[in-house]
C-alpha cells in the first residue's frame, strides 16, 4: 500500500533562489523539491549548495516533505551534492528524501546510496531505459518515491506533445504499475503552461483517475488545482463511509456483501473506503 502521508501537491523550487526558498515556508504544497538540478544555472551550482542547506536548518518548513533533487553523479556535482547532503544531514537538518536525476537501473540508486545513508531516496523516471527497468528500480530497498520526469522522457522518445499524453501512456503506466506493486509512492510529472488552469485540472484528472498519489509543480500557481484534484471529494468520503457501515451492519447479519446505491460491497471495496477516509484525515491533519 502506498504510504498515507498526502503528496498531493509537489513543488519544485530552485535551490539558489533565497527569496523563493524563504516564500515556500508559507505555501499549500505537501512537498517540497529543492532542486540543485535543472533549476540551477551551471555558474550557481556551488553556491546553491549553501544557500539550500543554510535555509534547511534555519527555515520553518513546517509538514511538508523534504525532498532534494541533487545533480546526476555522472556530472560535476553530483558526489559533492550527495557527500554535503549525507554531511547535512549528521549534522541533524532535516531532510526528508534525497531525489536522484534519470534513473535508469537500481545500480543508480545504489551508487547514491552508498554516498548518502539512512534517508530514503526518490527516483526521477525520465528515460527510455527506467521505463524498462521500472519495476526493478521500485523493488530497490531505500527507494521510497518515484517522480515522472515527462519532459525529458517525451525529449528522449521524439515524441509531439498531445493533451491526452497519448505518446507517454506506455511508460506512465510502467512506472505506476511498478510503484504499486512494491508500494512506493509515484507523482506524476509536470504540466508546462502554468497560466492555463483547465489545462492542468484535465492531466492532474488523468493522473488522480490513473492511480497517481499526486503532481509535481512548476508555480505555487498550480497548487490549489493539483490538491483538489488528489484529495478525495466530499461525495467520495460520503460513499466510504456509507460503504463501511452498510459492510458492517451485513457481517452483523451473517452476510459477506452488501449493497449501496444499487452496486454490490464486497471487502476488498472496504480495503479502498478505508484507505480514502485515511487519505482525507491525513489531509486535515496538515491543516490544523
């Protein structure tokens, strides 16, 4: 089962940008990625390094999860991002998962593994070969979350962008057949034009309706959609709980089903009523 801490909303925001590092203490997002990657300019990767860990240990980020995206080990700064991490985090700052770039076998988790111990990694899924190698990659022992990496996945399969995400079905459903299977969080990759709402509302949709826990995020912008969208409604919280109780009211009775609005309750539709009221306190719990 994928774990019940609501990752409904996942921003990323760059970890040079003091002013944004210091504007996300006060948003609505679940989680959090400092990105030391691709929102960094080459010249800032350094400094960035610094700047990420200083606002880490000083900064009130609240429930939110920690997630730091560090640059690819075949760069370089990969090995002095992980080693400043693994140091950061002996020194007591809190940092929830480590996220690793393009990953494409389990010997990608193990190298940063080997750096960083004890804080569990994340896999950005963004090629060909993770695609292929998905399920391999989830059953990894310190992977805790997976992340689409849609952009560079539709750049690496030459693929024109249609809204329906037609061209990345094959390898969306790789990757969420995989995390589900080794019960590993996965969020769905991000939606480019940050202007344009219904847009997003349609693919956070798709995502939530394909069994996605959440959306990553490119502007604070997005997040009321994306949390709207990965909550469960007022109707769906209405129907577990009218499932669980008409369930136990017809095992009081000696019967194995009941029936609610005309379908046919079985167990395993309590296992999910169940897993929904969790989800939906969870997310009350963040707001208190």
């Amino acid at each position: 089962m994928t774990a019940a801490r609501p990752t409904r909303s996942v921003l990323y925001i760059p970890g040079s940008k003091e002013r944004a590092l210091e504007k996300a203490t006060g948003l609505a997002c679940d989680a959090i990625i400092f990105d030391l990657e691709d929102a960094v300019a080459v010249d800032e990767k350094v400094n960035a390094r610094a700047i990420l860990i200083k606002a880490l240990r000083e900064a009130d980020f609240g429930a939110r999860m920690r997630i730091v995206r560090i640059n690819g080990l075949d760069s370089d700064w990969g090995r002095e991002d992980a080693l400043a991490m693994a140091a950061a985090l002996k020194d007591g700052v809190k940092i929830d998962a480590v996220l690793i770039p393009k990953v494409s076998t389990k010997s990608d988790l193990d190298a940063v593994a080997n750096l960083i111990p004890a804080v569990p990694l994340w896999a950005m899924m963004e090629t060909a070969l993770g695609m292929l190698n998905a399920a391999d990659i989830a059953a990894h022992p310190r992977l805790e979350g997976m992340v689409m990496g849609t952009n560079d996945l539709a750049k690496e399969l030459q693929c024109r962008f249609r809204a329906d995400r037609l061209p990345l079905q094959t390898g969306l459903g790789l990757c969420l057949l995989a995390a589900k299977a080794f019960g590993k969080i996965i969020v769905d990759g991000v939606y480019n034009a940050f202007k344009d709402d219904a847009g997003l509302k349609a693919e956070c949709d798709q995502g939530r309706d394909m069994g996605f826990d959440g959306k990553t995020l490119i502007h604070p912008a997005q997040l009321d959609i994306a949390n709207a969208a990965f909550a469960p409604s007022e109707a769906e919280i209405d129907l577990a709980r009218r499932q669980i109780a008409a369930f136990d009211a017809a095992q009081a009775e000696g019967q194995g089903v009941a029936v609610v609005d005309g379908k046919i309750v079985e167990n395993l539709h309590i296992v999910t009523a169940r897993q929904v009221l969790a989800k939906a306190e969870a997310i009350a719990a963040l707001a208190s």
